[in-house]
C-alpha cells in the first residue's frame, strides 16, 4: 500500500479487519508526527515533539496511543492511550487515559465530509484542578491538526495546545 495514501502506515490485513462502524474513520489509521505548542495562565509557554499512533483490532473502535517530547532534548513529556468509536447517531465518543493518571470521556461531533471531529469533556476523572476539556481535530491532505481547551478552577476555558502532525 506504499504510496497510496488512503490507509498510509496500515497493513493489508488490518484493512481486511476494518469494522464497519468505524469505516468512516478510516482516515485516522496509521501514525502522525509532527511539532506543537502549548501554555496556560499558570505555566510557561511549551514546544514539543509528537506522534499519534490510530490502529484496530477489528472490533468496533480505533485504538489511539500519543506521546510527546521536549524538541531540544528528546525528553518525554506526556503520553495518553484510549478508544476512539462512533456512536449509532452519528456522534463521536472518546476515552482517554493519560500518564498523569488523569482519565477523560469526551463526546462530541464528526463531520465525515470535511473530516473533522469537536469533542468535550464529558467526565474528567481523578483530576482536582481541571473541570473541563475541549478537542478539536481536522485531518487534510494527510495532515491533522488539533486544538485543546481547558478551564480549571481558577482559570476560564482557554487555549491549552495545538499542533499539526503529518501522516507517516
């Protein structure tokens, strides 16, 4: 499939397994890397180094696994796995676990057309400061990118981060 660019970075076999609930994300399959910055009021302002890994096992959700690092060292930043599934009404439904032991269910749209998904927190858990989150993904000519919100306690939902990664 080298070269083809639907399905870039995914085997045979694995399209063979595809669901198809989760045809319509197809798209996502495969692995993204690319560069992004971050801050919050209560924090300096970040570069970093990513790579989002979507995969399935033929059942009725893609896998996600994400990791980032510090662009100067290579140091790892943060990681996350979970599940991505759409629901019978056309909506989207993640589930997020983060290596801060943060966990998050975030619900939202997906426009299968233009290829771009808004979600929110639904149930942020294991969290004492953070009381919401938003995402919002736009995949194009193999290239996705995303912005994340966030509101605290003490601080109104803002920009968190963003970054644009390039399938590989």
């Amino acid at each position: 499939m080298e070269g083809s660019g639907e399905g870039e970075g995914v085997s045979v076999r694995e399209m063979e397994l595809l669901h198809p609930a989760i045809a319509p994300l197809e798209f996502l399959l495969g692995r993204w890397r690319g560069e992004g910055e971050g801050g919050f009021p209560t924090i300096n302002s970040f570069r970093y180094g990513e790579e989002l890994f979507f995969s399935h096992s033929g059942k009725p959700v893609i896998a996600y696994t994400q990791k980032t690092w510090k662009l100067e060292s290579g140091e790892p930043m943060h990681a996350e796995t979970g599940y991505w599934r759409l629901k019978s009404d056309g909506s989207i439904e993640v589930v997020i676990a983060q290596s801060t032991g943060l966990v998050e269910l975030q619900k939202g749209s997906f426009d299968a057309e233009n290829r771009t998904m808004e979600l929110k927190s639904e149930l942020i858990g294991n969290a004492s400061k953070v009381k919401e989150i938003r995402r919002a993904f736009r995949v194009s000519d193999r290239e996705l990118s995303y912005t994340v919100q966030m509101a605290t306690h003490t601080t109104n939902l803002q920009s968190h981060l963003k970054a644009v990664l390039r399938q590989i």
